[in-house]
C-alpha cells in the first residue's frame, strides 16, 4: 500500500526532471544557434575584407577564408544607370545617404543591414527582384580624357549584385562623354548627351536570396591605385567574388563618398516593401584614418529606387568607422 501511495509524487518527480531536461535542452540548443549565428557574421565580415589571390572570379563558403577560383560569367546588357531629375521622397534617385570620408581617398567599402523586418519585396520582375549597390561618387578622372569636353565629364563606378539576373559585377559609367563611346562600351543617351557605360566580368551567384535573408547579405568594394578594384558578396554561408582593373575609372584616385542600399534591379526601377517594412543600413568606409565620416545626405548617385522613407542618420569614428542610418514605410 506504501507503493501505492506514493507512486502519484514519483510520477511528478519524473515528469519535473523530463521537464527540466527538455527546458536545459531548449535553452542549449537556442545557445548553440546564436554562437553559430554570430560565427557565421564574424565570417562574413571577414570574407567581405579578404583579397582575392589573383585577377578573376571566385567562391568561398563557411567557415573557409581561402578564395576558390571558379569561371566568370558575362555581365547583363542592363543599365544601373545614374540619378536624373528631381530628387523623389522615398529612397534612390539622389535621395540617400552616403558615406563621405573627410580626408584621403576610400579604399574599401563594406555595405550591411544590421536590422530588417519585412515580408516581401517586388522588383521589375517579380518578387524578390532587387538589386545591391554600392556607389561611388561621381569623379572627374583622367578616364574623362578622351570626352567632348573633359571638364564636364564625370566616371562613376557602380559594385552590383543583381538577384534577378543570379551575378555580381562593377559597372562602369563616362557621363557627358558626348562623342562616340569606346570600343567595349555601351551607349546610353540622355536628351541630347551621351553617356556610356561597360561591365567587369560577373561572378555567378547561383541561387536568388529571397528579401526576408536581407539581413545575412554583405556586399563590399575595394581599390587599389594601379591595381585591381575587387567585389565581395556575402550570403548566408557562401561568398563570391570578381575583380576589375582600377584603371577603367581611376576609382583609387578619387573616392570619398559611398552609397548602399537594396533598390530595384536596373532601368531605373523600384523594389517595393511590403508594409510595414523597417531597414537599417550600415556603410562602413577605410581611408586608414580612425576619421568619423559624414553622413551626406541627398548624395545618393543611383537611379533606382525602393518605396521607403529615409529616417535619420548617425556616423561613428574608430578603427571601421561607418555611417548608420534607418528607413521605412
């Protein structure tokens, strides 16, 4: 009968310990996720300053640091083409944020989104068609040379990462050239002016990442004077990478601003957000100063868009300093 009785305060005791070691085996394995989690953007943030070995296109993927050669792919005809007009309320088109550094030239850029929340975006074709870009400013170098008038000419230098057309590349872009565009470069008119633009080789970047991964995507430019201008993107757990001369624009000579958003891919176009949407952007320049940058507002260089609001922006010297910004609907 003793047995009996005491049989129901056996059964808690048991069920208390499953208990307990199912909560302990929760709160581990949630443990374990975030260790992983950070691991994984420790890596990114890596990867995303790591030189490749040599001119060319490359993939690494987690946890590896060393670049694998892999074969280039041509780039889309597909013009990212600059700011026009007006400047609009939401996002692109010049109204932006840009990273300007105070002294010296940047040497590397890397664009992030530390905070996003949203459902869906639609691009031009489709959902999640959007692109990454990080811009340079507008420059007037000795690549202007050979323009109607050199003085008036402006080169700009795009890096790009298309998730409808699955590549990251540079784009290249002579503005006011006004004469017939060199070999290799196509013509884009604007009125009566003639602009021209031309890609580096494209790295394939296999699957689309869909919007809500936004988070996990890092997207980086370097220039070496004389050398060569490198991309760098990081999804999730793999990298890419491709490379160009620096002597297509001269970006090392004349770089102090940089602008990165998520914005429609190509032609001018939108990425709509579903509502509500909130993003926060990180663009973290090197100049090698501990300097902190401006947050240049209305200087963003691109032509595409996305339907959000800017909110405010803060910039922070030390050893990356950057500029951190917010926009939403």
């Amino acid at each position: 009968m003793k047995q009996i009785t005491h049989l129901p305060r056996i059964a808690r005791i048991v069920a208390a310990s499953v208990l307990t070691a199912a909560t302990i085996s929760a709160a581990f394995a949630q443990t374990v996720n975030k260790t992983e989690a950070r691991n994984q953007e420790t890596w990114r943030e890596t990867i995303s300053r790591t030189q490749t070995p040599a001119p060319g296109c490359f993939h690494a993927s987690y946890p590896s640091l060393t670049w694998a050669k892999v074969d280039c792919v041509t780039a889309p005809n597909i013009p990212y083409a600059p700011r026009r007009g007006v400047i609009g309320e939401t996002v692109g088109n010049g109204n932006d944020y840009a990273a300007e550094v105070t002294s010296g030239f940047i040497n590397t850029t890397v664009g992030s989104f530390p905070g996003v929340e949203t459902r869906t975006e639609t691009g031009l074709n489709g959902e999640n068609d959007y692109s990454l870009q990080l811009n340079s400013n507008f420059m007037n170098t000795s690549a202007c040379n050979g323009a109607s008038d050199p003085a008036k000419c402006l080169d700009w230098e795009q890096f790009v990462y298309s998730s409808g057309y699955e590549v990251a590349f540079m784009q290249y872009w002579l503005i006011y050239w006004d004469t017939t565009c060199p070999s290799g470069w196509f013509t884009y008119t604007v009125s009566s002016d003639t602009f021209c633009y031309t890609n580096s080789n494209a790295v394939s970047v296999p699957q689309v990442e869909a919007i809500i991964l936004l988070r996990t995507l890092k997207l980086s430019g370097s220039a070496v004077k004389a050398g060569l201008d490198t991309l760098v993107l990081a999804a999730e757990r793999e990298a890419f990478s491709t490379t160009g001369s620096d002597s297509v624009v001269d970006l090392a000579t004349a770089w102090t601003e940089s602008e990165f958003n998520v914005i429609g891919d190509g032609d001018g176009s939108e990425a709509t957000f579903s509502t509500p949407s909130f993003i926060k952007v990180k663009v973290a320049v090197s100049n090698r100063t501990t300097n902190v940058p401006t947050c240049a507002a209305d200087s963003g260089t691109t032509g595409e868009t996305n339907n959000l609001n800017l909110g405010s922006c803060s910039s922070t010297g030390g050893a990356v300093p950057y500029i951190e910004f917010t926009e939403s609907n």
